[in-house]
C-alpha cells in the first residue's frame, strides 16, 4: 500500500453499528437543530437569549445573510451520514477514524442550539468551544490519515473544512455575546479595539489551520473559505445597520482576505517541496 492510501481490512460488526448509529444519529441531530433553530416555527436563535446572537448585537456579530452557509454545511453532513453508511465503505479507515467524532460534533451543535435557546449565553460559549476541539480533532485525524477511497474522502474532507470553518468564526462572536451580556464594560480597549484584537485572532487561526492542513488542500480551502464568508459578514455588518464601524469592517475585510488565501499559498508552497 502507498503512503497516499490507508490501508482497510474486513468490515466488522463494530464498522456495521458504527455506521448505522451515524446515520440515525446524523438525523436525529439534524432535526433537532432545525427544530431548535425556529425552522418548524417558534424562536429563532437570532431572537433567544433576548437577542444576545442576533446580527447586530455586537461589533464581532456577523450579518443575517452570513447565516445561510448553514444550509450548506448540513446539507454536507447529511451526505457523510449516507456515504459513510454505504457497505463498500464500512472498513474505510479515514472513516473509522473520524465518523464517531463528526457524530458528536453533530450532537454538540444541537445541544449548542437547546441551550441557546434556553437562555444561556455562557453556557452556549462552553459547547460552542467543545465543537470546536472536536472539529479540531477530525481534522488532525484527517490530515494524518492518508486518503482511502476518493468519494468518502473528498465528502468528509469539504464537509470537516466548512464545518470547522464556520464554526470558528462563530466562537468569536458567540465570546463577544458573552462578553457583553456579562456587562464586563470596555477592557481599556473599547468595543472597537476589541473587535479589531478579535478579528485578527481569526485570521491567525485561519493562517494556522492552513499551515497545518497544507497536505490536505481538500479540507484545508473549505476551512479558509468558511472563515473568509464569516469574516466578510461580520465586515458588511458593520458597514450598514445599526452597529456601523468602519475600523471593524475594515479589519473584518482584511482577514477574510487573509483567511481566503493563506490555504491557497500553504498548498501550492506544500505542493512545490
């Protein structure tokens, strides 16, 4: 076997319950969060919480539209769920090694939504930051995994990199919510400095999952891509509504930039060794 193919044996029974618990749990978590985001009617998560996540609650908060990106990601998820549970693939190692984790993740996000939805900004930042370190650990998982079969590969690869992505940048502004609704008032900074220190953050994790992920351009671009979208709605956010702030924007533009191309120049500098 190459080193650009993981190796896979039989499929075991443990390969065949894995499979089916991912894609009725994938489901499941998938129609809970529909369900706790208002889609089926009632709240929305924009309004819980007394608005604290809505799009103009604070300076780091990315506008409505930003949102939408969602609809992708689930859409994503749902076609891992059915790829990974096809039998050709029950001994797939990179699915073996990632499958249970995206479940969680899953789970997480529609836990993150109950919660949010129950009114608690804090407690939404602790699963918020959870997702994130399980993201975070399918993505090192695939990025040691050599490649297997190109279809589940490409699958989960797009879909952790979007996931990931988006996800990050919604931990910004999810600890800005906090961070306000805790009234813990300027921090010498003030609200624009802040966001500026913030946004920038954002786009040195984007430098550094792009460094880290450089041999797998597949997941790595869908995460730059992610981030510069967030990023680039938390700029238009702030160049219209009620919460203008030509700095932030400006700082937000910057780093989406930054977040868009850092994957592009750490594959091609990867590609080139």
């Amino acid at each position: 076997m190459t080193s650009l193919t993981a190796t896979t044996g039989t499929a075991t029974t443990r390969d065949r319950v894995r499979q089916a618990v991912v894609l009725v749990g994938s489901l499941v978590a998938a129609l809970g969060a529909a369900y706790g985001s208002g889609a089926f009617g009632g709240q929305s998560t924009a309004d819980a919480a007394g608005g604290a996540l809505s799009a103009s609650a604070t300076p780091l908060a990315p506008d409505t539209p930003a949102f939408s990106i969602w609809s992708v990601i689930y859409t994503a998820l749902l076609v891992f769920a059915v790829v990974q549970a096809l039998p050709r693939y029950a001994s797939d190692a990179r699915l073996r090694a990632v499958s249970w984790w995206l479940l969680a993740s899953m789970l997480l996000n529609a836990l993150w939504i109950g919660v949010v939805q129950a009114g608690s900004v804090g407690g939404s930042v602790l699963v918020i930051v959870a997702l994130v370190v399980v993201l975070s650990v399918v993505l090192v998982r695939l990025v040691r995994t050599p490649h297997t079969a190109a279809l589940p590969s490409a699958v989960t690869d797009v879909t952790t990199g979007l996931y990931l992505g988006w996800v990050s940048v919604a931990t910004l502004a999810n600890v800005a919510a906090f961070l306000t609704v805790a009234e813990v008032g300027e921090l010498g900074l003030g609200a624009t400095g802040w966001a500026v220190v913030v946004v920038g953050a954002g786009a040195a994790l984007a430098v550094a999952y792009a460094v880290f992920a450089r041999v797998r351009p597949a997941v790595a671009l869908p995460i730059g891509l992610a981030m510069a979208w967030g990023l680039a709605w938390i700029g238009l956010g702030r160049t219209n509504g009620p919460l203008v702030d030509a700095t932030v924007a400006n700082a937000a533009f910057v780093a989406s930039a930054v977040a868009l191309l850092a994957p592009v120049v750490t594959t091609l500098v990867a590609r080139r060794r």
